[in-house]
C-alpha cells in the first residue's frame, strides 16, 4: 500500500481536432501531467482559462479516455474495466450549478441516484434516511428534498450537487472550480462547507480553481499549470510567498490586494504576448514565448519538475 | 442618549434625520403570517398543463376531440344498427331504403311506425346498398383515429429508440444511422404503400372472421409502411435533442455516478426532451389519419364493408351531384379532427417548449 490515495503518472490527454478537410490536428490539453494527493490532502490546481485543469480533473475520473501515461488509486492502476467500482471512490462536484442538476429531477431523486446506482440500500427507508442525512450534513433542510433545482438558488445548487457527491461516502473528490459561478459571499459559505466535510469525513480533494486567493485558503499543497503543464508545485504557504517560476511570479503578482497603499508599491509583472494555442504549441518550455528569462535552451528542451528543496518543485531550466 | 416614549420606541429627536419610529405601527401575527407565502412547488408537467388550459384554442379542440371519442365509443351502443348490416323490416329486407337523406325513413318503415312498431332514425341517412350512413361515419371515424394513433406509436418507439441510440453514441455510429435515415427520407411513400400492399395481399392470407382479416392487408400495409418510413423525422429530432442535451453537466454528472447508458437515456435524456416528444407525436397523428384518408380515398385503404372516413368519401364521389352531404359528413369528421389535434399540437409546444414558437 502506498503512502499515497492517488498517483497520477505522465497523464497525456490529446484530443483530435478537424483542422481541415479529412485533416485531424491533435489537441494536447494535458502534457505529461504527474502529481500524488495523499489521504485527506488537499491539492489546489490553479491556471488560467484553457490551461487544462479541467481536463486532468476528468481523465482522472475516467471521464476521457487517456492518451498515455496512468493513473493510481490505492496503488490500483485505474483502467476502463475497475472504474466501475472505483466510481464509490472517486466523485466529482461541478463548476455550473445550473447545468450539472438534472432539471426533471426532484432533490431527492438527484441526490439518492447514486444510492440508486450503487444499491446502497435495502429498502426504501433506509433510502429516504441516507438522503435526509447527506442534506443535513451540506445544510440543506428536509422540506427541499421533494423539490426542483430550479427552485434553488446558486449555493444551495452547488450544495446538492456536493451532497451528490458524497452520498457514496468517496475518498476523493475531484472539484472542478466549484466556487467560480458563487457569489463571493456564498463562496465564501461553500468552501467553508468543503473545509468541515474534510475535517469531518475525510475525503481528499483534488480542487481546481482559477482564484488563488480560494485556493490558497483551502489547499495544503498547490499545482500551477500552463498550456498542459505543471509548472510548479510545493506547499500552498511557501507557493504563495516565495514562487520560483516566473510564470507563478506573474500569476501572484496579479492577485488583487484589497489595500490601494501596498497595491500601489507592488511591482505587478505583465505578461507579454497571449496563450499559445494548444494546437500548435512552442517547442521546449511551453512558457518560453512569453518568459522574460527565455534562453536558447528553453527552445530546445522540456524542463523537467525537479526539487527545489523541501518538497518544492519546479520545472524551469533557470536555478 | 436615546429617548423611549411608553411604547417602548426611541423617541425622534427634532434635528436628527432618523425616520420617526413613533409613526409607524408593529405587524400583527398575521400580517407577519401573510408574509410567509410561498408558491407551491410545481412541476415541469404541471406548469405545462396550466399553461395549455389557458389557450382557448387547445381548450376548445380537446373539448372536441373528447365529444368525437364519446360519440365514436358509445355510439354503437344506442344506435341498433351495425356498419355493414342492410336495413330490413320485420326480417324483410327494405329495399326502398337507398341513399335517404338524414332523418327521413323509407316507405316500409313509415309503415312500419304506423302500425305502433318503433324505429331509430337514420341521423346521416342511409347509403347506396342501404346501410345507416350515421353509423358508418362513426365506425370510419373509429378506424381513422386508431390508425393515426397505432401509427404515430409505431413511429414514436421505432423514432425514440433510433434516435437516442445515434445520438447518444455519436461519433461514426451516428454518421452511418444518419446515413440510412437519408436513404429512407428518399422513399417515394406511395409507391412504397401500393407496391407493399400489392405484395402483402399475395403472402398474407388470414382466417376470415379473425380480427386481422377484418382490417384487411391494405391497412396492415400501411402500418408496415409507417413503421419502416415515417419515423425518420421523428428520429431526427429525437437524435438532435440528444445531442444538445448531451452536453450538460448533469449528463457528465451521471457518468461519474456511474450510471450505466440506458439509465442515462432513460433518466436523464428523454425526460428532458419529452415535450418535444410529445408535441410531435401529437402532430404526427392528423398526418397519419391524412395518409390514410387519402389512400382510403385512392382505394387502398380499408377492405369493404369496413369503413373508414376516406373510403366513406371516395364513396360519396359517385352520387355527388344528387347526395352532396354523404360526402359533407365524413369530410367534415376529418376537418374536425385533424384541425383540433393540430391546433392541440400547437398548443402543447407553446406550453412545454416555448423556445419552439414560431
């Protein structure tokens, strides 16, 4: 048994893409992508739009067929034919309240359809209970159950959509920007909820996010990507006051600081340039179109992640 | 320092810009009570119902639709006469009984009264060989409307179970199903229905007497045809409906639940496109009552002395200078009945799909 829930090895995810008449051009959505989450860990993926955190959330959850590379759970490589059981593992909660609930379905029904697919009950009590509970746990009251979700609004959404999540009790739980369509006072609600329930049951959270200021506040470990790449790793503390990549110093400097007087003395590093697109992307560093440090090695060579001490690490050719 | 008068609120000073608390007067329990309202929680079904007994059209054409089912039903019950049976008086047959016009008796039965005996009026009046034209129009009505039923059954579960499978799988699979629909889509149908029927009279042979022989091959036929051709519209839109509704989350969310395809199709696909299903197999009936109608009307319908609306029409054709109404009654019928399902069609896509309107 190893130390770790999930191990996720070279995960390669390309996508085919029309690029004219009976013309494909691969899409590398997700690059060699390896990261461990330990038991009750909490690792933030952070990253600008199109990144890739997406993806890396649902090919882990089987959701894609991965082009290369594996994915561990308990040591168990997950394949298409034990994916079947490891859905009582692994469980995912949704970035859109709104389209990831069933608009034909009552609360109940949404949040007892995993019982449903799993057989998690013997009779129709037992059910009812199982389901009462998981709505107590996520703060919903028991007069919802027999309701739609259009009657909800935002953060009570998300919550049924946790309350789904874990009603087969799952050790991870992969959440896909989970707060990004909350109002920030609701954010503020929801995360604190996802704080409690790890605190309470458990449950490892792989949690993707584009706020790092949310992440940070929940995560005990962050990951950076760009254009299908981690580019950095380490502690979520140490990530956020000394980064090494300059794409993570980019990405720190521009987080809001609600106080104009240090805002003003902050030296604020501007990217250059724009994302290149995922189809036709620069050889070597995928960073190096728009890194201030570029050399003539970051064109020829990948980077590599290696230690930078204590557990930090980062894939830059630069020391 | 703040002031409390005897009411226990703040007094208003003279200068201060504080609403006056004096002024205003405490809730009452049920004033707070009247606050507390909150809507019943509806559903998707129900919400659609409200909103099609609201449009005066769909009202009106269900009204018609449940009085032409009540007549079709019961009809046969009071009127003493049967579709293929020749008027006969006292076991003799009323030979002066042809083509009468609606509420007139013949000679025999004026007799036949007269001598104390009791006899139903003709409604319609009477057809060529003799035969009570009212309840012909009821049976033809029976026919037409369980052919445009059966018929858009047939399509719907041949359309439902082609088009989410396509749909649902995508991909190279859904360009081969769509493929052969395009193939059928370019069918003549007429063709099709007399070459079937032609066909289908020479292999078919029933015990005479048995239900199926009653219908005769022609009908059959054109189930046939109707479940090999017309459900390719509807597997088209089916398979569209899919494809949109496969992109949501909740779809995604079903998967990593694990829920197996035919749950997904079953749970969480065709409710969701279920008003679309609705609305177009309820328009799809007034099309399949026409195809029959006018195939009937060509002489490929119903085999004699079954009657349908169509056929009952053809029929009118030959006296139509002399009995005009023997065409008017079935004609009308058909009118009626195509005209209040299309308008409840229309209807019920302006309830359940709004997005639909025109």
């Amino acid at each position: 048994m190893s130390e770790y829930l999930l191990e996720v090895e070279h995960l390669k995810q390309y996508f085919n893409v029309r690029g004219g008449f009976f013309k494909t051009v691969q899409l590398k959505a997700v690059d060699d992508v390896s990261f461990n989450i330990r038991p009750g860990e909490t690792l933030g993926l952070v990253g600008e739009s199109g990144c890739g955190k997406t993806t890396v959330g649902r090919s882990i959850l089987r959701l894609y067929e991965p082009t290369g590379g594996t994915v561990k759970f308990e040591g168990v490589e997950i394949t298409d034919k034990n994916i079947g059981s490891l859905r009582k593992e692994m469980q995912m909660v949704f970035q859109d309240p709104y389209s990831s609930l069933n608009p034909r379905m009552t609360v109940e029904d949404i949040i007892g359809e995993p019982l449903d697919v799993h057989k998690l009950y013997s009779n129709r009590k037992e059910r009812r209970e199982k389901i009462l509970n998981l709505m107590s746990l996520v703060g919903l009251n028991a007069e919802h159950a027999t309701r739609y979700a259009h009657e909800f609004s935002g953060g009570q959404r998300q919550r049924i959509g946790i309350a789904r999540a874990l009603a087969v009790n799952p050790k991870f739980i992969v959440c896909d920007e989970p707060v990004s369509a909350l109002d920030v006072s609701i954010q503020a609600q929801v995360i604190n909820m996802f704080e409690d329930l790890r605190k309470e049951l458990g449950v490892a959270y792989l949690f993707i996010a584009h706020d790092l200021l949310v992440v940070r506040h929940i995560s005990d470990r962050i990951a950076v990507m760009y254009l299908g790449h981690i580019v950095e790793t380490a502690e979520s503390d140490e990530l956020m006051t000394s980064p090494i990549h300059p794409y993570t110093r980019s990405l720190l400097s521009a987080v809001p600081i609600p106080d104009p007087e240090t805002a003003r003395k902050k030296n604020r590093i501007i990217l250059e340039g724009d994302v290149p697109s995922p189809l036709n992307m620069p050889t070597g560093c995928p960073f190096r179109t728009r890194c201030a440090y570029a050399t003539e090695k970051c064109a020829e060579k990948c980077p590599e992640l290696t230690d930078r001490g204590g557990g930090h690490m980062c894939a830059c050719w630069n020391k | 320092m703040v002031e409390y008068n005897k009411n226990g609120t703040p007094v208003k000073k003279p200068l201060s810009l504080q609403i006056n608390l004096e002024k205003f007067e405490k809730a009452t329990d049920e004033e707070k009570r009247q606050q507390e309202v909150m809507s019943k929680s509806t559903t998707f079904f129900r919400d659609g119902m409200k909103k099609l007994f609201k449009n005066p059209l769909a009202v009106m054409s269900i009204i018609v639709l449940t009085l032409i089912i009540i007549v079709i039903v019961f009809a046969p019950m009071v009127v003493p006469y049967s579709y293929s049976e020749i008027l006969s008086v006292n076991g003799k047959r009323d030979k002066g009984a042809k083509n009468l016009a609606p509420f007139v008796y013949s000679e025999m039965e004026q007799e036949y009264i007269a001598n104390g005996g009791e006899r139903f009026p003709h409604i319609f009046g009477t057809d060529e060989q003799a035969r009570d034209y009212f309840i012909r129009v009821v049976y033809g009505t029976r026919i037409s409307l369980v052919v445009g039923l059966f018929a858009s059954i047939i399509v719907l579960i041949i359309g439902m179970l082609y088009g989410s499978i396509s749909g649902y799988l995508g991909g190279k699979v859904d360009l081969i199903m769509m493929r052969i629909v395009d193939m059928i889509y370019s069918l003549p149908d007429m063709l099709i229905i007399i070459l079937l029927s032609v066909v289908l009279n020479q292999i078919m042979s029933f015990k005479s007497g048995s239900a199926l022989s009653k219908i005769g091959t022609n009908m059959i036929s054109l189930f046939i045809v109707f479940g090999l051709l017309y459900w390719v519209g509807m597997a088209r839109l089916i398979r569209g409906q899919i494809l949109s509704i496969k992109e949501n989350d909740y779809i995604t969310a079903a998967r990593t639940i694990g829920a197996k395809p035919g749950r997904i199709i079953k749970k969480h696909i065709l409710p969701n496109c279920i008003s679309v299903i609705i609305i177009s197999t309820a328009l799809q009936i007034p099309s399949a009552i026409f195809t029959e109608s006018y195939l009937s009307f060509v002489g490929l319908g119903v085999q004699a002395p079954m009657p349908s609306l169509g056929s009952l029409a053809n029929a009118a054709r030959e006296g139509l200078q002399s009995y005009p109404y023997k065409l008017i009654f079935p004609a009308i019928t058909i009118c009626l009945i195509v005209l209040s399902l299309n308008l409840l069609g229309d209807g019920l896509r302006d309830a359940f799909d709004p997005k639909l309107k025109r």
